[in-house]
C-alpha cells in the first residue's frame, strides 16, 4: 500500500499478512487525535499488562510478513493538548482535577494481580490509556525501515510476542511522556540498526511483560542486537526493563553513539522484587559517548516497589568492553539486593574522561574491571 508525496489525515491503519505499508519520500501520514477514532477496542500490551484498550495507530494481530517502510513521516500529532495530558503531569497540558490515566492503570495492575483473564480487562473510553503508535502482536517477519516516526501517544515501535523483526534505517524524533524508541516485548530474533533515537523516555527498550503477566507468558525477550544506532536524548540507550517478569537473554550492543546532558544512562537494567525475571547474558561493545548525565552502566533492583515483592530478579552475565566517554557523573552504578547479588560484571578497555561519582557498587559479585580508565586513572574493581 503506497502512500504518495503529500500530507494525508488517516485513523488507525491495520495491516495484513504481506502487506507493507510504504510511504514515499515528501508522504506524511497524520494521525487524528480524536480517542473514538481508535475504537473499537483492540487486544494490545500496555505496559507490559495485556488488556483491551484503544487501536494502536499502526496495528497488527497474528500476521506474518508485515512492513511500514519508505522514507516519508508517521506524524502522532501527540502533544500537550492531545494524548499526553492523559499521563497527568502538570508540566504537560494536565491540570489537577482533569482526568488522567493513574486510577485505570492501578485498576490494569490489580486486574493482572488478580488473575482476571485479559479479554475482561476491558478500557477505552473513560480509561485514558494512551494507546502506542506502531504496534505487532504475535507476527512474524516484521519490517519496519526508513520511515520518520514523531509526536507519538505513548510508545513508538512495539513488536510483542513476535520473532523475526528488523527495525532499520528507522528515526524516531519525540518527546512526550513514555515515549520509547522501539520496545521488543517477549521477542525473539530481532535486529535493530542504523536507528536515530531522540527521545522522551528510554531510546530502546527490552521488556517481557509485567509481574504476574510475564510470569503467566514465560516468554523472554532474547537473541536482539542492536548496531550502528544514535541516541540523542533520552532516559536510557540501551534499556532491559522495568517490565521484564518474563526474562531477557542474548542481548547484543555495539557500534552506537550517544550523545547528550538529557540522556541518562548508557546500558541500563531495572528491575524489582515485584517484577523479578532473569537477566543475563548481555553484550555491549564499541560505544563512543559524548556525555551522559547518570552512568554508563547502571544496574537498579530498587526501582519503583523496591525490594517490596516476592520475587526476587537475577542478574548475571554482563559485558561491557571498548567503551570512550568524555563525561558521565558514575562510570558503574549497580545496587543489587542482598539476598540476590548482581553476578558476573565484566568491564574491559573502558577510556572515561570526567566521572566525579566514580563507581557504585551494591550487593553484587564477581565485578571485574580489565583496562578500566577514568579520569586518566586506572581503575580496578
């Protein structure tokens, strides 16, 4: 399907096995931002919780050889008057007493608690769960290339339950709350390469489904490698987390750039004793950084509930080797729990300039540092 030279207004666009959706160079596709365009409700993952909730803009369900290719734009219209109000933050268009999406997403997570079966958590209108821009819900060989992606609802490029998807040549421009760059959700071969991400929240994101969700799906994220990409602003580059009950593994890094005081973190993992899952074997190599704000490596089990869960995550098997940075504020920023140490920490031939915070370690094991400079000094750890 071709969209040409022009700017065109759509609805949600549903896609069917072989079939590409292929924009032209000078093509824009606007999206409208009226909620009742995107009914009827579809089947989708919010935040790693599966639920019925609006049409994803771009969205398809249990197909194969799917594409949104080409070199043109796929404009949200998101911004501060429309969808991102919705995430209930004064700084964006909300104001207190407006509706926002805070009650229906704890109604989400008592739902998954509770083990209410997914076609009953029904949402929509009334709800404010925004949906997310380019959705792929059990399909296989998947392709999204070249296309400019801005001004997203929620998240951008979200393949979930699928195997065999390239994101490549893709750019992704937006700043709006919980706007992820590309976020494979129990997922396996994928290749993302040659992205530019610009973004409000993580640049990449690596998830398996929240608490009780990914624990009932027992799918990993695994086998996904990312290259030769750019992250300009955002919370993380490389982020496996926070949704991530079903466990991430065999996860490559190597040949991006970052570069930038609004982005935080380098490689990032986070996790909970609610979240729990197993995280291991991750590889990151040849990553050249202007500035982050936070830490090149920085490995969390206190965010968001903490250690206030049963399930204790694992963490183990990391590698991070040939990394120059100029200025971050922590080379390594780790807080394992005591009953479950981070493991096997592998740091090799790291060059920092400027890191006034040093390293922080917490409750882990086996850390190894192998021609680890920083501040023009030799670091072991």
């Amino acid at each position: 399907m071709i969209v040409p030279k022009g700017v065109w207004a759509t609805g949600p666009v549903h896609l069917r096995s072989r079939v590409n959706l292929h924009l032209e160079e000078g093509a824009t596709l606007r999206f409208h931002t009226d909620p009742k365009r995107y009914l009827p409700l579809q089947p989708v993952f919010w935040e790693g919780m599966e639920c019925l909730n609006y049409s994803p803009l771009i969205y398809a369900a249990d197909q194969q050889e799917v594409g949104v290719t080409g070199a043109g734009v796929l404009d949200g219209q998101a911004d501060c008057e429309h969808w991102w109000p919705w995430k209930g933050r004064t700084n964006c268009g909300w104001t207190k007493g407006q509706p926002r999406q805070g009650p229906a997403r704890d109604r989400l997570i008592r739902m998954v608690e509770q083990g209410v079966p997914p076609h009953q958590r029904v949402f929509g209108e009334g709800a404010y769960l925004r949906p997310n821009f380019v959705v792929f819900i059990r399909c296989r060989h998947v392709l999204v290339e070249g296309v400019t992606i801005r001004n997203s609802p929620m998240w951008e490029i979200h393949p979930a339950l699928c195997s065999n998807v390239t994101v490549r040549g893709v750019k992704v421009i937006s700043h709006g709350p919980n706007n992820d760059g590309c976020d494979p959700e129990c997922s396996r071969d994928v290749l993302i390469e040659g992205c530019l991400f610009d973004t409000g929240d993580d640049c990449i994101a690596i998830k398996s489904g929240r608490n009780a969700d990914g624990r009932r799906l027992r799918t990993p994220s695994e086998n996904i490698l990312i290259r030769n990409c750019v992250m300009r602003d955002g919370h993380g580059g490389v982020t496996i987390g926070s949704e991530i009950s079903g466990g991430a593994r065999h996860i490559y890094a190597e040949r991006c750039r970052m570069d930038s005081p609004n982005l935080e973190r380098v490689l990032r993992l986070k996790t909970n004793a609610m979240r729990g899952g197993v995280i291991e074997h991750v590889y990151m190599r040849g990553i050249e950084v202007g500035q982050v704000a936070d830490a090149l490596l920085h490995i969390d089990f206190f965010y968001e509930e903490g250690a206030n869960g049963p399930h204790l995550p694992v963490v183990r098997g990391i590698e991070m080797e040939d990394i120059r940075c100029r200025k971050t504020r922590y080379g390594v920023y780790i807080r394992g729990f005591e009953k479950s140490p981070v493991r096997d920490v592998v740091l090799r031939n790291w060059e920092v300039g400027q890191a006034p915070g040093g390293n922080v370690i917490e409750h882990a094991e086996g850390v190894r540092s192998e021609r680890v400079r920083m501040g023009g000094k030799p670091v072991s750890l």
